[in-house]
C-alpha cells in the first residue's frame, strides 16, 4: 500500500485561494496519498488564545511529515507563517517552500528556512515532499 503523507501547510488567511488550490493539486495527484493537519476557515482552531492556538498548531505541525510554505511575498508580512516554520524548524520538520503560479518574488521567510523550494508544479511539488519527509 502507498504511503500517506501527512502535510501542514504554512499560508496566510488572506490568500485562502492559494492553499486550496495547492491541496487540491495534492490531492489529485495519481498514486500519491495525502492528509492535511493546518487550520483553515474550514476547520479552525475555535479560539482567541494565542497561547492555545500555538499549542494546537504545534501539535499539527509535530504530527506532520513535512510542512510546506507557500512563499508568496505575502508570508513576509505573516507573524504566524514565521511561528509556525520557525516552530517547525524547532521540531525538526522539513520545510518545502512553494512559490504560487506567476509569481516572481519569493519571501525570504520562506526561503531561509526551506529545505527546497520549488516552482507551482504538481511533480515538482511531489518529488520534493517524497524526497524531504
């Protein structure tokens, strides 16, 4: 049976288009079996508790095999895209930066603390998260 990795994705409430549209990408992926343990408008964490936001966001990130970031230039701006690759980091996780379809800047948040950091491409995307997790 195929393994299923298990992903949290670091991205800015702001930019909700681009996380769905990277776990949709994920997901239809042949052959390739994935889960996904962020926050998001969908299913967040109920609460106003910066302390208990972390600690929940935490236990996402530890039970993750890989954490991507998407690096638009927006993470720049996103104290928690910073706690949680920094925490990632922490936790020994590996971080796979991923730069949204057209964009030409990439943010150093992002990219100072990826592993790698690939292009808006779904084998590109794969191939990294097989290699890094």
């Amino acid at each position: 049976m195929a393994k299923t990795y298990t992903i949290f994705i670091s991205h800015s409430w702001a930019y909700i288009d681009d996380l769905n549209s990277l776990k949709r990408l994920l997901e239809n992926k042949g052959y390739f079996n994935v889960q996904f343990e962020e926050a998001t408008p969908d299913v967040p964490i109920n609460s106003d508790n910066a302390y208990y936001i972390r600690q929940r966001l935490k236990q996402k990130i530890s039970n993750s095999d890989v954490v991507l970031g998407i690096a638009g230039i927006y993470a720049s701006h996103s104290e928690w895209m910073v706690w949680e690759l920094d925490k990632a980091l922490g936790l020994g996780k590996p971080i796979i930066g991923v730069v949204p379809r057209g964009a030409e800047r990439v943010s150093t948040v992002i990219s100072s603390r990826a592993n790698e950091v690939v292009r808006w491409n779904t084998d590109s995307i794969v191939e990294a998260i097989r290699k890094w997790a």
